[in-house]
C-alpha cells in the first residue's frame, strides 16, 4: 500500500514546539516535521514526543491536524475485486448511512464451536477500521454499549486511540453474564484502545428509592454528562427481544408493549419504524436515551445474522447509528429485505 505523502515544508523557520492549547494553531514546520518523523522516517508516536520534547498526546494531535490541513495526504488504493466496495455503498446507500465496512465472510463453525466464538475475531478489523476514521482525539468520549457482540470484539485488537475516554452507555454491575457486565466491557475496550476507562457503578434498572440516590451520586453523574458531550458510540444490536434466548434479566420479557419491539440499541427498545418502545419501569432505565443518541455525531453498529435484519434496518430508520459493521452474508440478506419492502409498498 502507497505510504502517506507529506508535501515539502513551505518554511524553514521553527516556531517551537509548545503549541496554543487549540491544535489549529500549530505551526506547519512543527505539523510537518511531525509526520515526516511518523511516516517517512517510520518514528513511534513517543520517539517523536521525545526528539520534539513534548508529550505523546500532543504528538497524536499533531499527526491529527496533519492530516486535517492536507500536511499529510493519504491515498486509498482499491484492490482489483471492488465487490466488497460495491456491496457495502448499496447497503449503505439502502439505509441511509455514512459508511457500511464489512469483514470477510464468517467461516463455519468448528467442532463445538458457535458462529458467536468466531465472530469477534472476524469483525474486529472492520471494527477497527470503523473506530480509526471516527476522528478521536485525546480526551474525546468513546461510548460502549453491552452486549455479546461488543464483549466478544474487546477480546481482539482494535485501533491505537490514546487518551480517549471510554464510558459504558448503560448500567448493569448486578448482572450475571460477563457480556452484559458493562464496567467488565468498558474495561476491555479502553485496554485495546488505549484509553481512560469510566465506569458506571449502578444496576441498569435501581427500584424506585435506589434509582433516586444514585442518579444524585456524582460518579454516577459524571459518566450521565458524558453522553450528550460524545463524540463516537460502538454498540451491538439486539434482535427482538421477545425472540432472545439470552437477554438482560432487567428486561420485563412478559410486558405487553415489548411485543411490538423488533431490536435495540444501548438497551433502549425501538419497532419497525425506529419509534422508541418503552415498558414498566423504563423511566428509571440507567441508559443512553434513544434521543441523545441521535446527535452523537458517530455512531457505530455492529451486528450480523438473519435475526438481527430487522433490527437493523429500524435501527437505522429511527437514526440511531449511522456507520454498520457486519459480514458479506447479512449485507445480502439486508439488501434483499430492503428490496422486498420497497416492492410491496409499490404493490
């Protein structure tokens, strides 16, 4: 693959290495001399921090606005089989999304081996693309939400995000699965990313008295205000839940108005048409709401299966992801349903 190109310095001059405390204001020897150290002269992050004497964070942001100033431009070459492209623009194109990235197709499953076990391993670099091109700088707030998907993903490498904050978008330190322990996936993920890890230490669904002091409690609060002040979310998404064999034990499964859900997200239930679907108990849910979700500028699904095909396309109508990792099979699969509900609204 083509290395990063870095134009020629327009100025010999050095304007030191401390910067304003804005990225913008940079000067282009010191964005220049940063990713030529990077990517031509192949220098880690903390080589250069050392060799400019400033910190690896600011080394980050340098490589970062490099980029954003045209300083560095990086050309993606296509490979001569442009169908995993193709495939993944007209899923994209269908349900009005940023971006579709596949994986590879799943292998089949081993001797005792579930298409869960493998799963992780074969979405991860996808995954990673995903999280590389949402823009994280240091200090940014990276939201993760429970889940078998997002667990299984934090047990392979993910992309260097350094000083990102990872925060869970849901309670659930009282539950028993390690997938839908939030904190436990929240720690996996700030660990394969580099991050600050925060954590959520209250049960997804506190009774009423509980759910009043802890909603008061100022760790409790510090992770609440981080969510509308994200910038990126990685969630799973959940197939109808009156469908699931595994599913939260917060989740009423007996409420009448869960029959009308067909997935969710981040814990929070939605019907075919994206509108929100509450149940008993849902105003003292301890998760991101479906709403602030929306203005998160990126929002990163990850899903795959025949299960999850409308879950996803509601997903996507009620906007509360916009940027899909799955494998070529399900995006086949959601092409063709897509297909089948345009023709029969035209019938």
């Amino acid at each position: 693959m083509p290395r990063p190109s870095v134009p020629a310095a327009s100025s010999a001059k050095s304007d030191g290495v401390a910067p304003d405390t804005e990225s913008s204001h940079f000067s282009p020897t010191l964005l220049y001399t940063a990713a030529r150290l990077y990517y031509e002269d192949e220098a880690t992050q903390a080589e250069i921090a050392e060799k400019l004497g400033t910190s690896r964070a600011t080394v980050s942001r340098l490589l970062a606005e490099a980029k954003r100033q045209g300083v560095v431009r990086i050309e993606v070459v296509p490979p001569a089989d442009v169908r995993p492209t193709e495939l993944a623009d007209r899923v994209a194109r269908a349900l009005n999304l940023n971006t579709v990235y596949l994986s590879p197709p799943l292998p089949a499953p081993g001797p005792g081996r579930s298409v869960v076990d493998i799963m992780g391993r074969v979405l991860a670099p996808a995954t990673a693309r995903a999280l590389a091109e949402a823009g994280l700088l240091p200090g940014d707030v990276l939201l993760v939400s429970s889940g078998r998907t997002v667990y299984e993903l934090a047990q392979h490498e993910l992309t260097s995000l350094p000083g990102v904050v990872v925060a869970p978008t849901v309670g659930g330190n009282d539950q028993p699965y390690e997938w839908y322990q939030t904190n436990e996936i929240t720690r996996l993920v700030a660990n394969r990313v580099g991050g600050r890890a925060n954590y959520l230490f209250a049960p997804a669904l506190p009774g009423p008295a509980l759910y009043d002091s802890l909603v008061e409690d100022p760790s409790i609060q510090r992770v609440l205000h981080q969510w509308p002040h994200a910038r990126c979310a990685l969630m799973g998404v959940g197939a109808p839940p009156l469908t699931r064999s595994d599913i939260p034990q917060f989740v009423p499964t007996g409420s009448t108005s869960l029959r009308s859900a067909v997935g969710d997200v981040c814990s929070r239930f939605y019907d075919r048409n994206g509108a929100p679907v509450d149940f008993d108990g849902a105003e003292r849910l301890i998760a991101l709401e479906l709403e602030t979700l929306r203005h998160i500028p990126v929002t990163i699904a990850v899903a795959i299966g025949k299960d999850k095909l409308e879950s996803i396309t509601a997903g996507a109508r009620g906007g509360y992801f916009n940027r899909l990792v799955t494998d070529p099979a399900t995006a086949e699969a959601l092409l063709m349903a897509t297909d089948d509900a345009a023709q029969q609204e035209v019938s």
